[in-house]
C-alpha cells in the first residue's frame, strides 16, 4: 500500500463542506502534497469588490480563521461597514463583514492591475501562512446562473444569499464557461496526483462549474488513479444547503446513488455515509465511513479514512 504521507493529493471543493474536507487532508498531508481547486462559479462583483466566497471559504478554513458557526467569513468579524451602508439607505443582503473586506480590496486592486486569480489566490493564502497549493478552477470569469420559476434568472449569490435557495430552479448555466481554461499550475497539480477527490460539495452548484472548464473532465478522466467522490447527501438530506432540494427540482431522486449517476465517469470511487449502509452503490468501488465533519478531529479522520481506502490496492 502507498504510504498516505507521500500520496499527492489533489482535492475539488466547493463551498462549506468541502472546505472541512480539504482541511482534513490538509491536517494529515505534508503541505506540498496537497492541491485544493476551487470553484469560482460563486463569484460576483459587489459596491465594486470582486468577491470570491468558495476560494475564501476554503482560505479562512485552512488558516484557521473560519467563523466556525457560518463555517465562511472570518470568526469574530463585525459589520461596521454595512451598518454605514445603512446609513444612505441602502439594505445590503450580502453579509460583508470588516475584516473579510480586506481581502475583497486587496483582490480587487491586484484583479484591475491585471494578476491572474490563481496568483492572487496563491497570495492571500500565503500571507495567511495556508501552505499547501489552493487554485481557481480557472482564472477566466465563471458565473452560476440559475433558472428560477419564481425570479427568472438569478447570479449564484442573489439566488443562495438573498433568496435564501428557496426559487424554484429549472435549470442551470454557467455563463463563461466557453472560454474558460484550465489553468498551467491546475493541469500540472492533475498530472502529477496519485490520488483525486471529489469534496462533499453540491454536484451542481460547486462540483459542476469544475468539471465543465473546457478540458478539466478529460485530464481527470485520462489519470489512471483513483477518483473519488464523498456524498453530500447523508440519508436523503443534504449536509447542508440546497443539494437534496436542487436534486428534486432537476428531477432526480434524493439520494446518495444520484450524485454517482452525476460524476459519471470522472469518478472512479465513492464515500458515502454509514448511515446508508443499506444503499447498494453500483457500478464502481464504494465504502461507507462516518461523512458528518462536525470536529476538526472527525474532518482528519474522514481524510485519513479517504486516502488509506483509496490507496490499498495501489
Ligand atoms: N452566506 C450567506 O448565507 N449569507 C451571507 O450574507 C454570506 C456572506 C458571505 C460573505 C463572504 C463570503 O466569503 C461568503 C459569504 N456567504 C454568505 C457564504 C456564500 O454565499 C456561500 O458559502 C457560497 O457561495 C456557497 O458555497
């Protein structure tokens, strides 16, 4: 069996959930050996900041900053600047907190002096001493577009944060996505894993925009490693969020064995939680483990979990 702490993992995340996971991973991997891809479909301009919530997400958790009760924003934060903004009169939806603007400024100026989000991102996490490798899915603007019966088209933040996730979708589009690539330092992180994982993230909502770079579906698929996938959905719920909701209005049954059916053949392998021990999962290598993160403990055990499941046989 390879030896988990040589293992180069490469791990595809969303927001929350895939976050503890990538800082499971990160508490049992030497930091050079990690690489977390991002999804940036999330993204979205806001009073002028360019705002990247799964990549700051993901940056907060590793660092330690994390609001732990929120799992995004930094712990302890306050919102004086929104409170101004109350003053003119304006009702922001989209809780920005004061020191969490710091990083929106610092990217935003970095954005308009023409760097690229990968060594922005590669910036802001060093300053917040996050060693191992976090990228953007690709550095070309991706954005999350929801079809709603009630609202018509929303932006991803305008659809999760001011309605709550409650329209009801009909479909989804990630507009952009044409002209995406994917990224030197994404391909080379690829090309070089001996191990790939899928976040308990949402399939449509975070997992999806990764997989639909022009190019990413088909570098994953060309490795000859195992490829897994951990269920967000934990006894016909999700974790959190609206993953079993979206999975009922596109159609789908509410189910672990529904997110397989998605990853399709990016996948090789399946975590899912041991209180669906009961689902037979079909098709590909699948083992039940204990999924719900609720310690930093736990999130270490699942990846450590993860990995020695995934590289038996190798
Ligand atoms: N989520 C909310 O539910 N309400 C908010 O006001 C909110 C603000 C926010 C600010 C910065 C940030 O990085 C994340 C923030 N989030 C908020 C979370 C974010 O909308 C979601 O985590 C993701 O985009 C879904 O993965």
């Amino acid at each position: 069996m390879a030896l988990i702490e040589t293992a180069k993992v490469v791990v595809l995340v969303g927001g929350v959930g895939g976050a503890k996971l990538a800082h499971g991973l990160a508490q049992i991997l030497p930091p050079e050996n990690l690489t977390v891809i991002v999804n940036t479909g999330d993204d979205f301009w806001h009073y002028g900041l360019k705002i990247c919530p799964d990549l700051d997400t993901v940056m907060y958790t590793l660092s330690g900053l994390v609001d732990k009760v929120n799992g995004w924003g930094v712990g302890g934060d306050t919102t004086r600047l929104l409170e101004a903004l109350g003053r003119y009169g304006e009702t922001p939806w989209f809780r920005l907190g004061d020191q969490d603007v710091a990083t929106h400024l610092l990217r935003t100026n970095w954005i308009q002096a023409g760097e690229r989000l990968t060594t922005i991102t590669g910036k802001l996490n060093k300053a917040l001493g996050v060693n191992c490798t976090v990228l953007p899915m690709t550095d070309a603007t991706v954005s999350t577009m929801l079809d709603t019966v009630e609202q018509g088209e929303l932006e991803f933040q305008p659809y999760f944060v001011r309605y709550r996730w409650q329209p009801t979708v009909k479909a989804i589009r990630y507009a952009g996505i044409e002209a995406a690539t994917v990224s030197a330092e994404a391909c080379a992180a690829i090309l070089e894993a001996d191990v790939i994982v899928i976040g308990p993230s949402n399939p449509w909502l975070s997992i999806a925009p990764i997989l639909s770079v022009p190019g990413m579906r088909d570098l994953l698929v060309a490795r000859d490693v195992p490829r897994v996938a951990v269920s967000p959905i934990v006894g016909g719920k999700a974790i959190k969020g609206p993953a079993a909701k979206l999975m009922a209005e596109l159609g789908y049954t509410v189910s672990a064995e529904t997110v397989v059916q998605v990853y399709g053949n990016a996948i090789t392998g399946f975590v899912y939680d041991e209180t669906d021990a009961d689902l037979r999962i079909a098709g590909l290598d699948a083992v039940t483990f204990n999924t719900v993160m609720q310690s930093d403990a736990d999130r270490a055990s699942l990846a450590r979990h993860i990995l020695e499941w995934t590289l038996r046989k190798t």
